[in-house]
C-alpha cells in the first residue's frame, strides 16, 4: 500500500530542518573552540606586567643599606679597613668596628635635631663620661678645632683621662637643620693616636 501525502510529509527530512541541525552543530563546535582559547588566555594573565620606568619600589622598611651605598643616610667616607656592624643600637644612625692591634675599638654616628644643647654642653657630658670636671665658656674655643663649608660648620675634639679617651665631632648640616656626630670612646691615648686621622676624616666627609 503507497503512503499517503500525509504519511509521507511526517517521514521526510525536509530541507530546512537538515539546515537547522547544522547550525547547532557548528555553533557547538565553535563554543568549544573557544573554551580553549579563553584557557590560554587565562595563563598568559598569570604573568605580572612589567614596571613602568618611571615607577620605584620602595625598599623595605627593615632592610639595612649599606654605607658604600649613595643612601642619604649614609652622607661619609668609611675609611679603609672600617667594618660596618649592622646591629641595632638605640639612636645611632651606624656603627662601625675598627680593629686596633688585637683589640676591635667602635665608632658610633648619630644625628639629632638643630644643634643639640650647643657645643659646651655636648663638651661637658663628653667630658663627664671620662671623670672629668666640666670647662667654661672661656675655655671652650682652646678645647676645639672648627671647620666650615658652604652649608657646614662643625668642630672636633679629643679629650683624655685617666679613665680612656674620647675623639667626637659634630657637623651641623644646614640643610636639614640637624647635627651629626662621630665619636669614639677609646681605652687609652695610644688608640686614639692611631684612630684620631680617620675618625675626624669620615667626620669632615660628611660636609664634603
């Protein structure tokens, strides 16, 4: 028995439909495709971008910089053989170990606001950590050895006693209205001999 017309439209594949199924297909196949592009893309996000020239990490916070370094922190000279000893100390800037014959003598730096109390002060409280009695005003300018630049002034001094001895300086730096000082506090007249150049020299590098 032949199929009716209308048996016949039911059956047939028309067309239109074949057309519609090729489509999806296509379409299937295409959000496949690109699934995988977006997963390279994904690992190429992974890579930090680059630093900008004009951009700067800052160091952090902890991280000790070397005096050799141009670090405004360190604005001297160390003289040759001067180890620098790293460790934290209460107020000071640096500290530097020099060893004399079989003994390691230490340097300290320290900076303070304005000028501090003013030479004959800082004079007397030297001069009182060696066991000595405090001078006066008139006899300050024969205790000291001034020096200056443009936008330096400062002084050196050594003091001796029966106790030890102790070579400091001071450099007033106008720029940013503070005072630097170096000093070193030596067991006798004989170490102070040896280390007297080279601690008023880094001193004086200061206002170079």
């Amino acid at each position: 028995m032949n199929p009716t017309p209308t048996h016949q439209a039911r059956t047939r594949t028309s067309p239109r439909i074949i057309f519609l199924l090729a489509l999806a297909c296509g379409l299937v196949a295409c959000d496949h495709t690109g699934v995988q592009e977006e997963q390279i893309a994904k690992g190429i996000e992974d890579i930090p971008p680059a630093t900008h020239a004009n951009e700067s990490t800052p160091p952090p916070p902890n991280e000790v910089v070397p005096p050799e370094s141009n670090d405004s922190r360190f604005p001297w000279a160390v003289p040759e053989g001067w180890v620098h000893d790293e460790t934290p100390r209460q107020m000071r800037i640096a500290t530097y170990q020099a060893t004399i014959g079989e003994r390691v003598q230490e340097i300290a730096v320290t900076r303070f606001p304005g000028r501090v109390g003013g030479e004959l002060a800082n004079i007397n409280r030297w001069r009182g950590q060696l066991g000595l009695e405090p001078i006066g005003e008139s006899a300050l300018d024969s205790s000291i050895e001034r020096f200056a630049v443009d936008g330096y002034d400062g002084y050196q001094i050594r003091i001796e006693s029966p106790q030890g001895a102790m070579l400091a300086a001071a450099v007033f730096d106008e720029s940013i209205n503070q005072t630097w000082f170096v000093r070193a506090t030596l067991p006798d007249a004989a170490t102070a001999d040896q280390l007297e150049d080279a601690v008023f020299g880094m001193a004086r590098s200061i206002a170079r």
